[in-house]
C-alpha cells in the first residue's frame, strides 16, 4: 500500500497553509520582542556585561533577517557544519533536504512538520552561536510560559485542593476491591481528562472532589458532559491494558508536550497514579532545546515546582486552604522526585523532524531503536499534544476514517503500548467513524464559511487514541 502524502505548506486553504504564512512571522516577531524586553531589563538590572548586550542586539538583528527570511519564502538551506556543531543538530535535517534537493524546497513550499520543526532550529543556532553563556542557554520563550502559568491560578489552586482531598482518600480505599476498580477507573478517566485539555479555565474537568460524589448521579452527568467533545475515546481500552499488566512494577511514560498549565495536569496525573498504585513509577520525556513555543524542557520541571511554592507568583494567603494545597502538592512532588517514581528525561530525538515510525528498532542513527526499546519496558506511554499526534500517524493527509492502527504503522505492533491525548489542531487526523467528519465540518462551517474541515484545527474538540503495540 503506497503511503498518502505528508501535510505541505502549500496546500492553499489549509491550516498548514495559513501557519506558514502568517502564524511563523509573528513566533519570530514575538521572539525578537522578547529579546529586546530582555535587553531593557539587563540594562535595568545595571549588568554591564558588554559581551551580553552585544550578543544581544546582534540575536534581534539575525532574526529580523530571519523573519524577512520567511516572509520572502526563500528556498530551505542546508545547516552548514559550524551551526551542526554548535547547536549539536542532527544530520537528519540535511539528509532530508539532501533527498529531496530535485524539489523546490521553500517556507510556504514544503512538508509543513519538517519546516516547522526545521524553523526552530534555526532559531536554536543563532543563540547557541553566541559568545556569551547567557544567551547560549537562553529560553526565548520562557516569558510567555511563565505569564501563561501565572495566570492561570484559579485553575491550578482548584485542581490542587481536589488532589489534596482524594488524595487522603485513596490512602483509605480497599484497592483490591470490585468497588474500588471501579472508582479507581472512574478516576482514571478524569485524570486523562485534565491531562487532555491541559486547561486551566475548564474546571469542568475533575469535578468530583470525594468519592461519593464520583458515584453520583450528579458525577455521572458531569463526565458525560465533559466527554461530549471527545469523538475518538480509547480510555477504556487503556485502562483494561494498563490494569490487566502485573501489579507493583508498573511504569508509565508521558511525552510531553506544554509547560506551565498542561506539565502541572500531567504531574496531578502521574501523582494520582502513584498513590492509587496504579503505576510505581513516570517517566517525563522533555525537549532539549526551546521548542514549539511552549514546550517543556528539563528546566521547567524545578520551575513549576518553585512557581508552586513561590507566594510572589501565586500570590494566595500564607498558610489559607489554597496555600496548603499548593504547598502540599509540591511538597509530593518533590518526594517522588527524591524516591525515584517520578524521573525526568530529553533526547535530540524529540526534536527533529523524524515522524515517530521511527521508534522502532530500524532505526539506528538518531536514537529511535534505544527508545523504542526502554518503551517496550513501560506499561503505557502517553504521547500528549497535537505535534506528538502529527508525529505518531507522520503528518500525512490521511483519509480521516483511517484507523488508529494503520497511521500510526510500526508502532501498532513493535511492542510499545501508546496513548495519545491531543486536543485537534492540525490537519491530519484519523479513527473517525464513518460520517463523523462531514457533521463536525458541517458544524464548523456554520460560522466558519469555506473553512468546515477546519474544525479539527480548532482545539474545540479531543481525541484520545490507543494502541497495545501487539
């Protein structure tokens, strides 16, 4: 069976299309904003490391020749060998423009998740190559994750004081119980839920704070509702796997995506599958580089911690319900943390371009055979976000009806048991029922004339999608 063709930046009506166009300029603007505001408060602060400021007005310049670069839709280059050095790129990117040199390979021309991926490298290259060790390790997008988080208190306050209180309630529950599977279960599914969205405004989301209330009617019509948006939901399915595999040494993996908001329902999840003993260890896989604005990286991990504790930024009353909570959930963490069931780790594979049929043991060069073989030891391994999701069925123009198994190749039958929870926004998706895309488009197209397929782009909807890996 010949494979359908990747997403392109050239497909005229798409979303690929209109990333390309208009969504890379303003990341780049917003990127050379951000480094100006940097500029102002070194100066501010009175650092007159001359090398900073230097290397500093020299990264607003190459990347407004960047941005101008994208706009002017150039032809894609080859990283030369100083840039593979400095910034430690795999050679994945010039083997691929190597393959590929008998096509017009340019920014509003070519594989939407290659370019995408190939944009941030580039962006990578121009602070590693500076002298100054500040601007080298420099997260260009820390402001807007941490603005973000912070402004999502209400959010991350409540979910904090639910976890506290069925957290005290698992340490009374009868795990080895019919009842207590089945609540268990139910909680799972919450916990996916958070996890899912990642959305601090949605509070819908865990709205059971006891147990009884996650047995009563009332519980039940929140879950439903809750779920109403989900039109692929394997969460059954990953639940019989995960439950049915040998208790006491379970491990599950999560692929982030997010920081700030989204890795702190992914540490609730985890922290939730610790103490109802549904897993012995998590296993958080980061990004090595800034990377798709907001994705985390090892850095994150202690400053979602300090945010949690810190009153300056989550400015509730010392020693309130709210600040116990807050403090208590941290304080777990960090526990995890030192006893080894919450573990943190990155790979340059993240961050190429290679689609994830490549963790697999063919693939030798760029680490897809040693991942694929640590994940054939975990339980589950949970791949959150949209780009994760383009990356697991290679970002091709599937027909949407396409099962799970088949995008996803390899990976169906390697032996690596996979979740993904992404909310839709890109092109690509699959596993949809016969005739649930013409409706969802139809809805869409109500206020969105001539852009009905659009709807999985929207983040309105959720998909949660399984596989065992047999």
């Amino acid at each position: 069976m010949s494979l359908p063709r990747r997403c392109m930046t050239s497909d005229k009506g798409t979303f690929g299309a209109y990333t390309a166009e208009e969504r890379w300029p303003i990341i780049v603007q917003n990127a050379i904003d951000d480094v100006d505001a940097e500029l102002k408060d070194i100066k501010d602060r009175g650092d007159d490391s001359e090398q900073i400021l230097e290397d500093g007005e020299l990264l607003k310049k190459q990347l407004i020749e960047f941005r101008e670069e994208i706009l002017a839709n150039t032809p894609l280059r080859k990283f030369t060998e100083q840039e593979i050095a400095i910034a430690n790129i795999p050679l994945s990117f010039n083997e691929t423009l190597d393959e590929t040199a008998d096509i017009n390979k340019s920014w509003i021309s070519s594989e939407w998740l290659f370019t995408e991926v190939y944009m941030y490298r580039r962006i990578n290259v121009l602070f590693k190559s500076k002298k100054s060790p500040f601007w080298q390790e420099f997260d260009i997008f820390d402001r807007l994750k941490q603005s973000t988080f912070k402004a999502s208190l209400h959010g991350v306050v409540e979910l904090a004081i639910r976890y506290k209180k069925l957290s005290h309630e698992l340490q009374s529950l009868d795990l080895s119980s019919g009842e207590s599977q089945e609540v268990l279960k139910i909680l799972f599914k919450e916990f996916t839920e958070v996890s899912l969205w990642g959305n601090a405004t949605d509070l819908s989301l865990l709205t059971s704070i006891s147990l009884e209330d996650i047995k009563s009617i009332q519980g039940a019509k929140a879950r439903e509702a809750s779920e109403s948006k989900i039109v692929v939901n394997d969460t059954d399915k990953a639940w019989d796997a995960l439950i049915s595999s040998k208790p006491g040494n379970r491990r599950v993996d999560f692929v982030l995506d997010n920081s700030g908001f989204e890795l702190y329902a992914d540490f609730l999840m985890g922290a939730f599958l610790l103490r109802s003993k549904l897993a012995s260890k998590c296993i958080f896989h980061a990004k090595d580089m800034p990377y798709m604005v907001s994705d985390v990286m090892m850095k994150d991990f202690e400053t979602l911690l300090k945010d949690l504790e810190d009153r300056d930024f989550f400015p509730v009353t010392s020693g309130s319900e709210d600040d116990l909570a807050l403090n208590d959930l941290a304080t777990d963490i960090r526990d995890f943390i030192k006893e080894g069931s919450f573990e943190f780790r990155t790979d340059s594979f993240w961050t190429t371009e290679l689609d994830y049929w490549n963790i697999d043991p063919s693939e030798k060069k760029y680490h897809g055979a040693e991942i694929h073989n640590d994940f054939t030891k975990s339980n589950l391994v949970i791949f959150k976000g949209d780009l994760n999701y383009r990356k697991l069925t290679g970002d091709r123009t599937w027909p949407r009806t396409t099962s799970w198994e088949a995008a996803i190749g390899p990976l169906a039958h390697n032996g690596v048991p996979t979740l993904s929870l992404r909310t839709c926004k890109a092109t690509v998706q699959v596993a949809l029922p016969e005739g649930k895309d013409e409706e969802l488009s139809a809805v869409w197209e109500k206020d969105h004339p001539g852009q009905g397929s659009w709807w999985c782009c929207s983040g309105k909807w959720a998909v949660i999608c399984f596989s065992d890996g047999k």
